[in-house]
C-alpha cells in the first residue's frame, strides 16, 4: 500500500488570501502525481497531472509544483475566491508493474467571504 | 459524450443482500477503477483494471467482486452486504498513458442497513 500523505487535512481562509498544501509520496515509486479538485456533491475534476521532476504547471489562479527526488508537491491558490472552497485530492500513479491511482485523503479549503 | 456513468445513484440494501454496481465509460479508456469514500478518509482503491479481461485488487477488495468483459464496463459486485459496505463508490477511467487524468462518475451513495 502506497503511502500517499497530504497536508493540512483543512485550513479556513480570508478571501482574497494566498494559500498552498503539501502532498507527500513515496519518491522510489513515482510515474506521475495527479492534483484533482472536489466540490461536494459532485465529483473529483482533474487539474493536473505531473511528470517530471521540477515540473511547474498553472490553471488560472491554481498552480503546482514537483519535487520527485525528495517526493513531494505543493498546490498554490493565489488571491483565493469563495467558489475555490473544495477539497483537493492528489494522487500518486504507480505506473508499470502496478497501474494503480492512489490517492491521499485531500485537503478541505474553504474560503471565508 | 457521457463520459463515466454509474449507476444506481442510491440504493439502500439489507444485511446479507447483493448488488451489482454498474459503471460504463464511451471514451474508450484502457483503465478503469473502483473507488469508495468513507468520510474523512478520501478515496479509497477497491479493484482496478487495466483492460478487457484483466483485473486486479487495491487496498480494500475483501467483500467485493470485479468483471470486465468489455473495455466500456467495470461492473462491481457485492456479496452478503454488510454495514461497513456503506459508503460512496466512485467509478474512474483513464487512458494507460502516463500523464492522463482520471474521469470520474457520479457515484453511488449505498447504504446497508
């Protein structure tokens, strides 16, 4: 079982305020880090999917960043907006020999009007 | 394009009941998954498959059962239902390359009472 840790589990904030988290994984048994965005009562929509170490990708005012030597990567919301409270979900994709999706337990955001 | 569908949308079963949770994808995508969200735990890998034929277990398979006779359905099976089987199942399909996002169904809400 892949280990796939994200953090914080939830963080509350000001609208208009910057903000990012943390998802952690096994760096031995990287082929792509996936980033999906939640909205409750509906299902998880995909914002990136990453490859390559360093890898930096941006959608609007989200961005990501990737480190797979020491296996992590960091979600930023600039100048955050009330329809940006989700949760967000990373997932690890443990490509050949596994092909499984694993996915960490998401960080609740909400942003306070 | 319908993308994922699953289906029942809800369903309540008794103790001991059996189902089949259906789910068909038109994007005709290699790879498909089962998925259960039980809360606070984000999503949890059931079954997996990564084309017509082939299957495989994730991280909590024991009291259920997988086909996939077609690359569009990834059918999930049920035995003897049991309260702790109740949660959200998400279906997700994805194409075998490494850098492709998942598609996600609707879900099913399930009950077992």
């Amino acid at each position: 079982i892949l280990n796939v840790e994200q953090s914080p589990q939830s963080l509350h904030v000001q609208e208009g305020d910057s903000t990012n988290f943390t998802c952690s994984f096994p760096s031995s048994n990287f082929y792509a880090l996936h980033w999906y965005r939640w909205e409750t009562a509906k299902s998880p929509e995909a914002l990136f999917v990453m490859t390559l170490n360093g890898d930096e990708k941006k959608k609007g005012r989200i961005s990501a960043t990737l480190n797979t030597k020491e296996g992590y990567s960091y979600l930023y919301i600039k100048g955050s907006q009330p329809e940006d409270s989700a949760t967000y979900l990373c997932a690890l994709y443990s490509g050949a020999g596994s092909y499984q999706l694993t996915f960490g337990k998401g960080t609740k955001l909400s942003v306070i009007p | 394009n319908a993308g994922v569908t699953q289906t029942p949308k809800f369903r309540i079963l008794k103790i001991g009941q059996s189902m089949t949770l259906q789910c068909a994808q038109d994007m005709n995508h290699n790879y498909m998954y089962w998925y259960r969200q039980d809360p606070g735990m984000g999503l949890k890998l059931i079954y997996y498959s990564v084309g017509a034929g082939i299957t495989d277990k994730g991280e909590v398979p024991n009291g259920y059962n997988v086909s996939r006779s077609t690359t569009e359905d990834f059918p999930l099976r049920l035995e003897l239902a049991a309260p702790s089987q109740t949660s959200v199942y998400f279906c997700a399909s994805r194409t075998g390359g490494m850098n492709t996002e998942a598609f996600f169904g609707q879900g099913t809400r399930l009950t077992v009472v």
